[in-house]
C-alpha cells in the first residue's frame, strides 16, 4: 500500500501517506527490516528470520526468500551505480551482500556471507568474497516436497 501509495501524484495519495509512514517506522523498528517504500517488490516474498534486513530500493521478483543480516545495497558511481535486481524464486542466506546494479537470476541461491558484485545466473549457487558459482544446479539445495 505504501509504495502504490508513493507513486501516486494526487493530494489524498500523500495525505494517506502519512499513516502508512508511521505504521512503517514502527514496523521497521520491531522487525529490523529496512525496506523503502519505493521497493518494488513481487508477491510471496519471506523473512525467514527478520533482523539486520538492508534494502536499498532493490527489486525483488516473487516468492524470494531473505534470512536476516542480508544487506541489497545501492551503489552510487561507477559502472556498477544501481540497485540488486532478483528475479523470482531467489534465496539470499544470512549476511549476503549484494551490491550494486546487480542482476541475480531465477532459482539462483546465494549463500551465507556472500559478497555479490556481478551477475549471477539463473539456477546457480554462488558463495565466497567476491561470490562465485560453486554449482548450476541450484535444486540439489533443497529437499523436495
């Protein structure tokens, strides 16, 4: 609602805003979880284990799932200069970075203290500082149901 919300141009939009700001303070104060509301964000996104969140205005596709000390952070100059975009269906394990304008693909998984600059494709698992893939097959990290 607040990102719809800040996007809009008309007076009631911002005067609605007002509410959802404080409603929004209150709950970035009781999670730890930081998301402007700007971020574009799909739908069936999980916060395994909230705390220490860091979202700098990313976009994340559907169904993503972020463990806590994970930081999507904007990078400001440089070829790089952007927000992380990740597709649906991404798991970011607990204390990844991911920097920059970074484009992380379907089903990719990024593992625990990961430090992502550069693409990552789909199906892939990266780990390590700076990440890089140690498998393409990203199911082998999952039990199935």
């Amino acid at each position: 609602i607040g990102s719809w919300l800040f996007y809009k141009e008309n007076i009631f939009a911002k005067v609605a805003l007002v509410p959802v700001k404080v409603i929004y303070k209150f709950t970035e104060l009781l999670t730890g979880i930081q998301v402007p509301l700007w971020t574009q964000i799909g739908g069936g996104i999980c916060f395994k284990h909230h705390s220490c969140i860091i979202i700098a205005g990313s976009v994340i596709g559907e169904n993503c799932t972020i463990h806590q000390g994970v930081t999507l952070g904007r990078t400001f100059a440089g070829k790089k200069s952007g927000v992380p975009y990740l597709e649906d269906h991404v798991v970011v394990f607990s204390g990844a970075k991911v920097i920059g304008n970074v484009h992380i693909g379907r089903h990719a998984v990024i593992g625990a203290n990961a430090v992502v600059l550069d693409y990552v494709p789909a199906n892939c698992v990266v780990a390590g500082v700076p990440a890089k893939v140690i498998s393409s097959d990203s199911s082998k990290c999952f039990d199935e149901y």
